[in-house]
C-alpha cells in the first residue's frame, strides 16, 4: 500500500537522505586513499623467490649470518653459518675468513653432489648432506653445477629492526607527503632497502641520508653547500624523492621500472626498455645484460617488496620493538642573517636540539662558522620559538653586523669567468650576488676582481610547513613564523 508523506517526513527523509550521502562520499574517499596507500605493487613471475629471500634477509637472519645461496637464484640457500661481528679490523679479517673458508667447502659439496646424485640424505654426510636437503625440491638439473655463482649475504634483521624504530620520527609526515602527492606511502620502503632508515646514512660511493643520493643527483633536487647538506633532512629529501619519482613515472609508467630506477637511473631503466622492446619487468630481467644492471640493480624491486611486507606487518616481525616518538617543533623564519650561538645564547642543551631538528646544517653552522641567511627556516623545540626571538632581539648590534657582513671566502677573478659562473662554484645565489656587486650576472669580470662570497648568499631550500602547521604567532622585527 502507497502512502503519502507529509511536507515534515519529506524533509525528514531528504535531510536523511542527504547524510547518507555524504557519508557514501566520506567513505568512498576513504576507500579511494586506502586504495593509494597500500597500492599492491605487481610481483613479476619468477620473482617470488627472491622476495621470499628478502624477507628471510631483513627479519630472520642476524647481522652475525652469513647466508650462501646461488647468485643468479635466490631460491637456493645452502646453508647459514655464524660469523664474527665487524667491530674492529681483526673481527672483520675473521669473518671474511670464515666466509671464504665456507665457501670453498661448498663448492667441493656441490662437486660431490653432481658426481653422486644421491637419491636420499642418507647417501651423503656432512656439508653435502646439508646442501641436499636444501635443494632437494629444486627442479634445476644443473643444481649441482652452480659452483661459479655462490654468494655470501649478511643478515639485516637488527639493522631493520633499528630502522622501523628510527622510523618513527618521520613515518607519519614521510607517507603524508607521499600521498599529498599522489603517490602509494609504500613508496617509503624505499627508504629502508637504500638506508635501513638511517638518518646519518652514507654509503661507500658517498650516498647519504635515509633515501641515499649522491651529490650530483642531490643537486638537480636539494642544496648541499658549505651551509647546509640537505640529503641529511629526512623531510627535505622526502620532497626531492617524491619528485624524482613523479618524473620516473612520467617516463616509465609501471613501478617495477620505477623503482628500480632509484638504483639503476632513469636513463638505465630506459635503455632497458629499448633494448628489450617490453616494459615488462620479467622480460627485462631475463633478456637485459647492459652496463651495471647487475646483482644490486636485478634485485632492488624484489628487496622493495620484502621491505613493503615486512613494513607493513613489522609488530608481527618485531613484536617488541616500539618506534621513536614523532618530531614535533615549531619553525621559525629568520629576518635576518644570524650565527647559530646568537639564537642559543650558550645553551648547550638548546644547541643539541636545534642540531638534531635541523639535520642539514652543516657542522660549520653548529660549530658558529658560518651565519645563517635570511629567510632561512629552522626546527625549534616545540614552545620555544618566543624564547629564540627574544634572544635574537637581545643579540648585540655588534653581532648583527658581523652575521650580516659573515664572509666565507675570497675569489679573485681570472677574467674568464662570469660571476655566475663564480656563484655556481661556491653553490651561492648569483642574483643576491649581483645586486650586491652592482654587476651583469652574465658578464665576465676583469681580471683581479675580488668577489666576497657571503655564508648569506649559500642556496638553500626553505623547509616546508609541518604537517601539522605550528600555532602562528605575532611577528616580530627579526624573525616571523613560517
């Protein structure tokens, strides 16, 4: 039976009808960024096994491992031996030692293997009944014939375990940003196969920092300079992986190129896919052998994904481990150039802090070497942003001409060179230069002509605002709130 509304229930059932609505919108969005975050990454066929290998890397296997397993197939392990740790030279010289030694045993097992072919573990004893049992379901016919491609790999798992509680200072604001970005925040697993997130990070090649760029890539993204090494800023950084891999998607659409891009470059990866003629990840795999696409490159997707499992369900993996509390600061914007102990005063305390907010900054400006120039935006403890403008205001005018007239070096001109030829090798800013000098950028200075590169006048990027933007304070004569 039809019944009629009345004027109140039609507004009733609309008004109703509308918060339905509304909350279909809300949790559609939801879906849609669940759908964003954890974006499942495709695992390319064959590539399972070395994701398996991976896992046991970064949560079974102690730093103090050794695993030996086939380096062409991850999938044969032969067996995990107890080494040394490397805390000094000869506990190094040990473990390698120990790692040499094994590894010629294994491969007169693997020989007496191929000569036997046992059928069962009873037939062989020792090394060679161990090997056995490892590779006793392995379909490979030449199993045994692999000698050439033994490889050694430490175990990571107390270097991941540490790295998920470093984590917790940056993980929220780091996968925000991600997704501000349009981007899954699995892409933060990155950070753990370059670094095991570790913010003081650098490698042997001279990658710092938790996403490891080099100098030169660092600069076409970030500042490094005699004021600042932003590579060292885990949130700076973030910003300048996010845009290099926005670019790397650009170019090679699907996230096994990308990725592995992040090892192998973008121009490697595009190479790849010519040579190939597939962006195919599993037919790169098999069919390119370019320059450097080696064991590292090969492997980068496969330790990303085990990175991305293990991240995603680490109290299952490291159930006692809890994470670093998240930063939390105000940021203060400098009106004017100022020394690192003008905002401290002495305070040692103050000084340690704002070092360790403050990552990029090199330790000329901590030691009071170099001045820090206008507009530069600095982590303060969170609450004490007042306290540092008062002290800024209370500095000497004596201290505010020196920071403002700070010279880091003298270049004399060799006639050849323009001046911002001369701001490009000091890393400085060539128009500040300029209107200082009162000089065309783009003419070449006589010979002799003596160019004062100003701490001021060093690039540098201004850090963003905080996910969680600071409470905006009252401006003041010489420093406001960013």
């Amino acid at each position: 039976m039809i019944r009629i509304a009345t004027t109140k229930k039609v507004r009733q059932l609309v008004v109703g009808d509308m918060f339905r609505f509304a909350r279909c919108i809300s949790i559609l969005a939801i879906l849609f960024c669940m759908g964003l975050h954890a974006e499942d990454f495709p695992v390319p066929k064959g590539l399972e096994a070395g994701v398996a290998f991976w896992k046991r890397v970064y949560s079974e296997w102690s730093t103090n491992q050794i695993a030996f397993s086939d380096e062409q197939d991850l999938g044969m392990v032969y067996t995990v031996i107890d080494v040394p740790d490397d805390r000094d030279s000869v506990s190094r010289k040990l473990r390698a030692e120990k790692i040499r030694k094994m590894k010629n045993e294994l491969r007169i097992a693997l020989n007496e293997l191929e000569t036997l072919r046992p059928q069962s573990e009873a037939e062989v004893t020792g090394l060679a009944q161990t090997v056995f049992m490892a590779l006793k379901d392995n379909p490979r016919e030449d199993k045994y014939r692999r000698a050439d491609f033994i490889r050694a790999q430490n175990g990571l798992k107390e270097r991941f375990e540490q790295g998920y509680f470093m984590a917790g200072a940056h993980e929220s604001e780091i996968r925000t940003r991600l997704i501000q970005a349009g981007l899954p925040e699995d892409l933060i697993a990155i950070a753990f196969v370059e670094s095991l997130f570790h913010p003081k990070a650098k490698s042997h090649a001279g990658a710092c920092g938790i996403w490891q760029f080099l100098k030169g890539t660092a600069r076409e993204y970030l500042s490094v300079n005699k004021l600042v090494d932003e590579r060292f800023d885990p949130i700076l950084a973030t910003e300048a992986a996010i845009e290099y891999i926005k670019s790397a998607r650009e170019t090679l659409v699907e996230w096994p190129l990308v990725i592995t891009s992040y090892n192998y470059g973008r121009a490697g990866m595009a190479r790849a896919v010519d040579a190939v003629k597939s962006r195919d990840f599993d037919e790169i795999l098999k069919n390119y052998s370019g320059d450097r696409f080696g064991f590292a490159a090969r492997n980068y997707y496969a330790e990303f994904l085990a990175a991305v499992s293990i991240y995603r369900d680490a109290k299952a993996y490291f159930p006692d481990e809890e994470q670093a509390s998240p930063w939390s600061y105000d940021v203060l914007t400098l009106a004017n150039p100022a020394f690192l102990r003008d905002l401290t005063r002495h305070d040692h305390e103050l000084s340690q802090d704002l070092a360790q907010l403050n990552p990029a900054l090199t330790k000329e400006v901590v030691t009071g070497k170099e001045v820090l120039p206008t507009g530069f935006r600095l982590r303060v403890p969170k609450g004490e942003r007042k306290q540092l403008i008062a002290k800024m205001n209370a500095c000497p005018k004596a201290e505010k001409r020196r920071a403002e007239q700070a010279v880091r070096a003298r270049h004399r001109s060799n006639g050849r060179q323009t001046l911002a030829q001369i701001a490009g090798m000091y890393d400085v800013a060539d128009d500040q230069l300029a209107e200082r000098m009162g000089i065309d950028p783009k003419k070449k200075l006589r010979r002799g002509t003596v160019v004062n590169i100003r701490s001021a006048e060093s690039k540098f990027t201004p850090l963003p605002d905080p996910i969680y933007k600071p409470k905006v304070d009252a401006e003041t004569p010489l420093s406001q709130d960013g």
